[in-house]
C-alpha cells in the first residue's frame, strides 16, 4: 500500500489515536517511574495533554494538515501537564510551525516537520538530557529526514521512525544511569513511541480506540441551541448490577427488552459478575425496580436531560464570545502560587499569594489552569511560584499567553516556595526580587516521606509495596516500615544539624502525635534550630521537612 500524502482529516485521525494510545497506556507509562512514589504521573500527565488536542479537534473540522496541526498544537500547548506533557507540545508546536501552509502532507515535508517539533522541544530545554522523550524523538525524525529524499511513501517512514524511536527507546537506559540502575526505560520516551505508533496504524486504517470507552467529543456535534425538538425521555438512567444468580441462569435478553418498552438509547452488557446499563427514560424506579430483581445495583447515575439541555444552551450562548477576563491591575507586584494542602496554602495566603493553583505530585497542573491564575491575579507584574520541578515548564509556557508580565521562579518544593516569599520586598525591582527569592530557595534543603506505591529494586535497595520511602531533595534516602527509622536516616542526610530552621509539615491523615514522633527526631538532631510543627494537610506525603 503506497500513500504518498496525508490529509487533514487523516492527520485529525492520526492525532486521536496517539491520544487514545497513551491513555491506553498510561498506568504502564506510569510504572516507568525510577522511584517507586506514587506521584509516578508521566503517563498520566501525557495522557491528560494529548487529551486536550483529541478534544479539540474532534470538535472541529480542519480543512488543511496545516490548520489540523495548527489545533494540536495550541491545544496542546494550553492542556500541557508535568515536563512531559509540555515536551509533548511543543514537538507538535515545531510540527505545526513546518506545515502551517500544507493543504496536504507529503515525505519531504513529514521529515522536516517532526525535525521542527524536536528543535522547538531541544530549544525550551535548558540542559537538555539524553535517554530521555528528546534522544528518542530527535533519533525518530532524523531517520524519516534521511529516507524522505528517497521514499515518498508516508507510511513507510513512519515504519522508518518508529523502528528508529524503538532502537533509541532501548537506548535510554545506557545513556540514562539512573535508568539503568532501575532497569526501565524512559517513559516519556515510550509515550512517543506509542504516539508513533498510533499514527502510523491509523495511516493503515487501524484507529485506536479507548478501552476505557470513553470517547471525546464528536466532531459533527451541533449545538445545543439548535435542537429545537422535544426531549422525549428526560432521565439518562446508568448502573451496574452486581449478579446474584442463586442457582439460576438469568435471561438478560428479558431486562433489555422490558428497558427498550419503558425508554430508549437502551445499552445492556453483562459478564458472569456484572450486568453494565444504560438507558433513557421518564421512569427510572422502574428501571431500578426492573433491575433489582437480577441483584445489588451500584454506580447509580440519574441525569435529567430536559435541565441540562437547557443549561448547555445558556452556558453556549453566554460563552460563545467569552474573553480571558483579566484581573486589572491594582498593585504593581502579585503572586500566583501552585500548592496543595490547607496548611499549607493558608501560609501562603498569609504571605501574599493572590491566586492559589491546587495541584502538585499527582495532580499537576495545566498550563491553562495556571494561566487562568495569572490572569487573575489583580497586579502588573506576576510572580508564579510553581513549587514542583515538574510543574516549571508548564508555568514558563504561560509568559508568552498573557498582556501581564510573568516571573516564573524556579521554586522545586512548596518549602523553596515559602522562603522565596519571606524574602520578596515591594519596594525592590524585578530583578533585585528574583534574585532574594531565589537565594532564599536555594538555601532551602527539602526530605520527605511517602510510601512506597509498588515492589522494586532501586540502587542497591530493595523496596517494598507500602513501606515508608524518604527522599532527600528527590533522591532516595531510605525506605522500610518503621517511621523512626526512615526519618533518623533522612534527616542524617539533609545534614540539619547545621540549619537554624527547622520545619516539618504533616500531611493529610497523619495524626499529630505520630507527628511528634519525627520533631522529636529533628530537634534531636538540630539541637539548636527552632523546629516547628505544623499540620500541612499535603496529599501524598505524609511529611515535608524543610531545614535552613
């Protein structure tokens, strides 16, 4: 089979797939992670960007590759989560950028595209890394640009580049140590190969579909203002009957054919556990009642349909022509400020913080969520603290997206956030700030203690499914199943003995008398420091320890 171009709705297709493909895969991606931590999001956050195109371009109907590219990208950009999904945006922001004149895609122009994906992906970088998403995508398009002067068929180099990402793939855990000690690969690396891949089967007619069955929006979706006929049945009626057969063979055929007598968009799949439903109707006790006879039911959801319509019709005609609302200006200085815990979002409220982002490990932000934050914050001049290395990129992609001026400080750690903004003075300029705050983070030092969310084999270390895990700035410190212990060796590590602060933020559920367990250890070991406790309310972590 010999194709030569790719149209727009191909590439529309092409990019939904790669979408479908990592959401797939995304707990593998996941378990890719070095640490066995539970923050392991790479998948996760990949799959919540790639999501945003997939969205976005279903909704759409692009007439050029250029235009089709052109939606990615800025979908991308904006739904960008964690380093990896931000990289991810920005191969398909080069990629766009190449081809924003292509009606259609050919070879030539396939191979220069993916090169400009990777150069815009190598240029945000600042020390770009190898054994990582860049070697395996920069490898990928390298090889397509060399076949490309001699194949014209687009499939082929597809092959071309996803054998080439593959060899690259395998490649990260030479050129990565700390990948080789783990022994895995890079898993932002492996969502690319899947992007490759998905791409290249759907060329060949093989879409990728959703396992979970979710599907995103359809592109022929009309809107809802145009519906003009009634809603013949109100209640979108969906649950799950837990089985009891006691003995006898259910005949399912009997409750799908009494739900299509009382409602319609009937749905009735079963196994030899469970019985899934779905279906329409002005009478869902009957459905319920129906349906109890066969067993428990669970996951009720009731949804009237009538309400919705008409709230999905005021929601489009009141956002139709919606503007970013941009918070004026009344102060020269403001900061928007990622987070999570109570404890510790109050103290940067009772520091300055104007806007507040929830997110953090596990739940990182989009470049959206933190550009709405910005947009909000009533000052000229925005400071973003991130507080997480895996938020900065998509907070830096923000500076670009608003008429404010935006400082992103490259604070790692919610406690180099903290000591960044008892060191901000109003009265200064930019520079003089960025450079206190920055100072004041970086004498920060930050260990922590969460558990180990899966078995593994780390450096040396043999780690078990829920067994505490510290970490001294990111790095392993110690891991077992008594507290004191792990806390003993982690605060070693950070070497407190020599800081004059102390503090321990106790996480969400943590109890403060086994709280107290690790300040005791800490004033032990920093006799001199004031050692504070407080209740963070952090998810994830059951302690933060910041010394300075």
């Amino acid at each position: 089979m010999l194709k030569e171009q790719i149209t727009a709705a191909e590439f529309k297709r092409m990019v939904i797939s790669a979408s479908a493909a990592i959401d797939n895969n995304k707990q593998k991606l996941n378990e890719l992670n070095v640490f066995p931590v539970p923050d392991g999001d790479t998948g996760t956050n990949m799959s919540l960007t790639a999501r945003a195109a997939a969205t976005a371009l279903a909704a759409s109907e692009p007439e050029t590759v250029g235009k089709a590219a052109e939606i990615t990208a800025s979908a991308l950009l904006r739904g960008a989560r964690g380093n990896s999904g931000v990289i991810l945006s920005l191969l398909f922001r080069g990629f766009a950028k190449s081809c924003v004149n292509e009606t259609e895609l050919c070879a030539a122009s396939l191979g220069k595209a993916l090169s400009s994906g990777v150069d815009a992906a190598y240029r945000a970088v600042m020390k770009p890394a190898e054994g990582t998403i860049l070697s395996v995508s920069r490898k990928a398009a390298e090889r397509v640009c060399e076949e490309a002067e001699s194949v014209s068929d687009v499939i082929a180099l597809f092959d071309s580049a996803i054998d080439a990402a593959r060899s690259a793939l395998d490649e990260t855990m030479e050129l990565n140590p700390v990948l080789k000690k783990a022994g895995v690969v890079d898993a932002g690396g492996a969502g690319w190969l899947l992007v490759l891949e998905a791409m290249r089967d759907t060329l060949l007619g093989n879409d990728v579909k959703l396992l979970s069955g979710e599907e995103v929006a359809s592109s022929s979706a009309a809107s809802f203002a145009d519906i003009d006929e009634d809603i013949t049945f109100a209640y979108c009626t969906e649950f799950i009957v837990n089985i009891s057969r006691e003995g006898k063979k259910l005949d399912v055929a009997k409750l799908r054919a009494y739900l299509e007598s009382i409602g319609d968009c009937v749905v009735v799949v079963d196994d030899d556990d469970i019985i899934k439903v779905h279906v329409h109707t002005n009478e869902p006790d009957k459905a319920l009642g129906r349906a109890l006879t066969y067993g428990e039911l669970t996951n009720i959801k009731i949804d009237n349909m009538r309400y919705q319509h008409n709230e999905k019709v005021v929601s489009e005609q009141s956002t139709k022509k919606e503007e970013p609302k941009i918070a004026p200006a009344e102060t020269k200085y403001g900061f928007a400020v990622v987070g999570a815990g109570e404890g510790i979002m109050s103290a940067f409220r009772d520091l300055g913080a104007n806007t507040l982002v929830e997110g953090g490990q596990t739940m990182n932000p989009s470049t959206d969520d933190i550009l709405e934050a910005i947009n909000s914050t009533p000052s000229e001049i925005v400071f973003v603290l991130p507080n997480n290395k895996n938020i900065i990129m998509a907070a830096q992609q923000t500076v670009e997206l608003t008429e404010k001026q935006v400082v992103v400080l490259e604070t790692k750690t919610m406690p180099q956030g903290i000591s960044a903004m008892l060191a901000f003075d109003p009265d200064a300029e930019v520079g003089q700030n960025v450079t206190a705050m920055m100072e004041a983070a970086s004498n920060v030092s930050t260990g922590s203690i969460t558990y180990a969310a899966r078995d593994s084999e780390f450096d040396g270390h043999t780690i078990k499914e829920g067994e505490y895990l510290a970490l001294n700035e990111g790095k392993l410190s110690a891991s077992g199943r008594d507290l004191s212990e792990v806390a003993n060796k982690l605060v070693s590590d950070m070497g407190i003995e020599d800081k004059g602060f102390v503090t321990v933020f106790y996480g969400q559920g943590v109890k403060q008398e086994d709280a107290s367990v690790v300040e005791s250890i800490c004033q032990e070991k920093a006799s001199d420091a004031e050692v504070m406790l407080l209740d963070g309310g952090q998810p994830v972590y059951y302690y933060l320890i910041s010394a300075e």
